[in-house]
C-alpha cells in the first residue's frame, strides 16, 4: 500500500515538474532574459530658429541602456547664442531702452531606441518630453558700465518668466567609432507650449526644426 501511494505521488510531482517548465518555456515577456545593462552619455550641439533666427543650443542627455537598444534617462539644452528680442518686448521691459535678448532653455525625460546596434552605421529615434522657461536678459557680456563699478556681472533679468512645456522628437544616424564612442548626426522638431502673459514672443517662435551633432560616450 505505501509503495503504492510512493509510486503515485512521484508520478504526480513528475508531471507538475513537466508541466511547470513546459510553461516557462511557453511564457513570453518584454525584455528576454538574461537583460544586458549599459549607459551611456551625450554631448549634444543643436543649430535651430529662434525667432526666426538662427541659433545655437547646447546641451545633453543620457541614462540606463538595456540590452543594448532601449535608453531611459534624461536630457536638457540652452540657448547660447544672442537672439535680440522684439521691439515690442523691448518697449515693455527695457527700463533705459537698452536690447534685450531671449533666455531660453528646457529639459526632461528621454526615451531612445536604437535600431541595430551592432552594425557600424545604425539608426536611433529619442524622444524629449518635459519642459523648460523663457524670459529676458540684457546684454551683461558687454555691460561696459558695469565692469567699471567693479560689480559681477550676472545677466538682469526682465519680464516674467514663462514656463513651457516641450516634446522633441528625434531621428539620428549614428556612427560606432570604437566599443565606447558614437558620433550621431540627425534632425528634431521643438513643440513648445505654454507662452501666454510674456509680451513680444509667442509658442511658434521657440518651436521648429533642429539639425545636432552628438557625440555618446559609455557602455554600449
């Protein structure tokens, strides 16, 4: 009778351990196992209109690569170069009808997937979502005046600043040159949102097309 019983349950375990695995091997889920971890960072130079105007943005962005392909991080970039501001804006903030010049710079959540990794000359599309300000500045890198009394030489700021919010798309082509470096060359397009009280700028003129150069260094 207890060989009997022994003979049963053995062959009850022998078929919940069969059908356990053939279960594991049956199941799918996003990321297959074992998961490769990397990351990564980017210098990142951007030529785009500001007001009509071309200009330089810079910046970067970054984070966790899984399994070679997917990117989860962060980024931000800022407007560098001077962009004068309308005369409207000039008339409303200027107190002694000195030129204002644009501060604009926005940041947040990265998304990357890179197609093809492996091969020397790939694609990848990213994807900013966050949000960044704007407001006004004078010229303080030519401020004479206030270089003779001596005082720092911070911007002044006029207007009240604007918080935006920003969704940049982007397509690059990209280079390996060695197991830890990638150059990549591509175009984005800004859409900014949220301009309502700041006078003398609008959402169209901070939105529009960018062509950047990234260089990416890290675990690929």
């Amino acid at each position: 009778m207890k060989r009997r019983i022994m003979r049963i349950a053995l062959g009850l375990l022998t078929i919940t351990l069969f059908s356990l695995s053939a279960s594991a091997q049956e199941q799918e889920t996003l990321f297959a196992s074992p998961i490769e971890h990397g990351g990564f960072g980017a210098a990142v130079a951007k030529m785009t209109p500001i007001r009509g105007e071309m200009a330089l943005m810079v910046g970067g962005y970054g984070g966790w690569l899984i399994n070679h392909q997917f990117m989860l991080g962060g980024g931000g970039y800022g407007l560098v170069t001077n962009v004068r501001a309308s005369s409207e804006a000039e008339a409303a903030y200027s107190p002694y009808d000195e030129p204002l010049y644009l501060e604009f710079g926005y940041g947040g959540v990265m998304l990357e997937y890179i197609i093809a990794p492996s091969k020397l000359v790939h694609i990848n599309v990213n994807a900013l979502i966050g949000g960044g300000g704007i407001t006004y500045r004078d010229d303080w890198l030519n401020n004479w005046y206030d270089d003779m009394r001596g005082s720092d030489t911070d911007p002044h700021h006029y207007g009240r600043t604007e918080a935006l919010f920003v969704v940049e798309p982007t397509v690059n082509v990209e280079l390996n040159v060695t197991e830890w470096f990638r150059i990549s060359a591509g175009a984005s397009y800004r859409v900014v949102t949220g301009i309502d009280e700041l006078r003398g700028i609008e959402n169209k003129d901070l939105s529009g097309p960018s062509g950047q150069l990234a260089l990416k260094f890290g675990a690929f």
